[in-house]
C-alpha cells in the first residue's frame, strides 16, 4: 500500500518567505538615517536664523520701552534718571530688577549731558562690544537694526 501526502496549499509557505524577507536591511536603515540627518540640517540652520533675527528685535523693542520709560519718568520728575535702577525704584519699569538683554548683559544708559536732551538706552549685541553686524550689532532704538 501507498502512502499519499495530503497537500492542503502552497500558500503558507510563499507566506512564510515573503515574512521572513519583510525586515529591512543595514543598509536601507543607514539610508533612511542619513536622509533624516539631512533634513533635519537643513531645517536647523533656518531655525536658528529666524532666532537670531527674534533676539534682535526683542532687544529693539525693549530698548524702545526703556526710552518710553526714561521719558515717562522726566515728564513727571522733570529731570532724567541716573541709572536704569532709578526706573525699577520708582515703579516706571513693572519689574523687580532692570530687564537684561536677550544675550544675558544689561542694557546701557546714558544720562544727557547737562543742558541737553540726548540721553541714550541700547544693548552691544551678542558680544558685549562696541560695533559688530547681525547678532554682534549694537541695537539703538530708531537705527539700524532696529529702523527695519
């Protein structure tokens, strides 16, 4: 007597190649790794273009507020300030300190000379130093860079 083998399909055995073929290979992993890594430089350098350009005008702005201060303060005492801290005591800056520039330093002020009116509030930039371009540019309320 023969013995017959009973095939039910194929099926379950093109299944079970086609799974075990399904997962990805190193290769397709550091492509797709690569290609993210791409994507994701080129997004950053924008990012952090639009954050400088951000902490510049929120030190043109502030500059702006602290000069509406300092003339706030000279209409009602009818002389100018000192120091900036002078605007903190006398409730003409809503804070408990004198606001910092986006970069960590203080803000700089200086009082008119005897006679005159030009007294003069600004931030040296992200470097701390006279002059600069971009981030480094000094930001005195009315030019350049806060005129644009």
């Amino acid at each position: 007597m023969k013995t017959r083998r009973i095939r039910i399909s194929r099926r379950p055995r093109l299944l079970g190649r086609y799974f075990r073929r399904a997962g990805l290979t190193l290769v397709e992993i550091m492509v797709v790794i690569v290609i993210i890594g791409i994507v994701t430089s080129a997004v950053g350098f924008g990012v952090f273009k639009y954050l400088s350009e951000a902490r510049t005008k929120t030190a043109c702005q502030e500059t702006t507020s602290i000069k509406g201060a300092i003339t706030s303060y000279y209409a009602t005492k009818n002389k100018y300030p000192q120091s900036l801290q002078e605007l903190v005591t006398e409730k003409f800056i809503s804070k408990d300190s004198v606001p910092k520039d986006p970069w960590g330093k203080e803000y700089n002020y200086l009082p008119p000379a005897p006679g005159t009116d030009d007294f003069q509030v600004f931030s040296l930039g992200r470097d701390g130093t006279p002059g600069g371009e971009g981030e480094s540019a000094d930001t005195y309320p009315g030019k350049p860079p806060c005129d644009q």
